[in-house]
C-alpha cells in the first residue's frame, strides 16, 4: 500500500466574504455583503450545468483554524457543555476541511453567487459538488446531543444556523 | 499570506466495506458485509456523544481514482449525457475528497458501525461531522440536471440512491 501519512491536496478558488478579521460565530447576515466563490480560471468548465441545483456543498481549507485540537471541546455558543470533537463543527480539527450546504443564486463566468457562509474572506476552496436531494436531504435526521441542552431549543437553533437574534 | 499551494492532510483512520476490488458504481446492499469506520487511537475519545446523532458526513480520501481529470465527463450510469465536473459526484477531481452522509448503527470502542457506503475498502477517512437537521436537511432541494434526462425519474433515482434493480 503506498504511503498515505501525508495526503497533498491544492487550492482550486476562493471563498469571498464580507468576514475579513472576525468571522467564525459571526451571525450570517445576507443582506450585509455579498458572499461569492471565485473558481480558478483552468476549472470553470467544470462548473457546466452546476447552476441547475438550488444548493451545493462547499469544501474548503480552514486556513486560520489553529493546529492544536482537542478531542473533547466546549461549543462557543453554550456555556458547560462538553462534546466529542467530532460531535462538533469546531474549525480545530485534526484535517481542517470545513463543509457547508448553500444555496446558488446565480453563476456568472468564474463566479458562485450563494446564500450565507460563515468563514472568513479568501477562505481557499477545495471542492464543491451537487447537494441532491434523496441523496443529502433526511428527513429524519436530528440535532444529536444539543436536543439534550436544557436551554431553549428555538433560541439554540438560532446559533445553529447563525441567524442574528 | 503563506503559502497554500499544497495543502496537506493527514489520515485518522480507515473505512471498511465489502467492496475489495470493485466499489464505485457498485449498487450498495447493505444486507451483504458490514460497513464500518475504524479511527486512529489518538482521535477515538473525539467521538463522544457522536452517537446522539442519527446521520453523520464522512469525508475522505478517493485514493483510488486516477489523478487525470475532465472538466466535462459522462456520469456512468447515463448514456449521451454531458456535465460539468462539479455538478457530478465523479470521484476524479481536482481534489479527490469524497463525502457521504450515511447513519449511525452503533458505535463500540473506535469502530462507527453506518449504514453502506459506496467506496472501496480501506478507504482513507479524513474527518467526521454530525448532520444536523436544520443545517443541512434541505427540503427544497432539488435533483438539478437530473430532473431534465429523457428518461424515467424513478429508475434514474434508484442509480442515484445505488439501490440494485
């Protein structure tokens, strides 16, 4: 088997944000700024007939996030509780790859117009793919351990999705 | 800024299928083998609460695919049907980085048990998210350029899924 301790992968785009210093647990606010992916020139072909789903997945490269993880970590957003690393979302990951649904607005030569995304400006992209829906879409998928959280879970939602509240 | 024309990632362990020598395009039957996820020592305390949730993204490394890619390919289970790299789930991309939402059976010790994933044996996991339900169930969702092929939606639907029929 060939030695795959160290996988190389390369920058394809970027992420454009109105995030410039503070972004992760920023609420998303889509009408402040616009949020675009800007795909490097060899791969816009690539992007024929993307513009026929509603949303996509995203892939991209946490570059800020800091090398030291920890497995079990404490979510920014509720005081006391403590999870599994990978029951999280945190950015400090042993392979910082950061994933988000978003929906398309409109596609323009090299550009990806989309909803929201909380990560910072000039995030590098790493790949992005169809979100189809029988595929990606459960229905009886959950909120895991935080329907367990004692607070309320309307207003823990709003973290969840990052609304401003 | 630094760098970022290489970016490099590392395997956290490993994912086990039937599937030895012939995977992707393989339907999935979950009734033959087992499908698991074993992680590295290291990351398994990373796991706790996990199991709370009912479906999780598993990200990983298509070491298996040739590292020659096209910007425009024909999906393999549709004749005549040209798109771009980017709206398909090709696992020959730029960045051959695979994800797939699967769910949870049970999870003992470092082993994550999941309903069946599509990839070879021994495939290279890279990271584990929870899916959660607001984030990123999306009901709105649509089957994009799939909707518009000639031919039956539900026989189409079953490649899709990787339902053998």
């Amino acid at each position: 088997m060939e030695d795959i301790a160290s996988i190389k992968f390369k920058k394809i785009g970027v992420i454009k944000t109105p995030y410039i210093d503070d972004a992760p647990y920023q609420p998303v606010d889509e009408d402040k700024g616009e949020f675009y992916i800007v795909i490097d020139d060899e791969y816009v072909e690539g992007l024929a007939k993307l513009g026929k789903f509603r949303y996509i997945y995203v892939i991209y490269y946490l570059d800020r996030a800091r090398e030291e993880t920890h497995m079990i970590i404490n979510p920014a957003w509720i005081d006391n509780e403590k999870v599994g690393l990978f029951a999280s979302r945190s950015p400090e990951r042993p392979n910082p790859i950061g994933l988000s649904v978003v929906r398309i607005k409109k596609i323009t030569g090299n550009k990806i117009f989309t909803s929201g995304l909380d990560i910072f400006d000039d995030t590098p992209l790493l790949d992005i793919k169809p979100y189809v829906k029988d595929l990606d879409s459960k229905k009886d998928s959950n909120y895991g351990w935080i329907e367990n959280l004692k607070g309320n879970m309307e207003h823990l939602l709003l973290h969840i999705k990052g609304i401003p509240h």
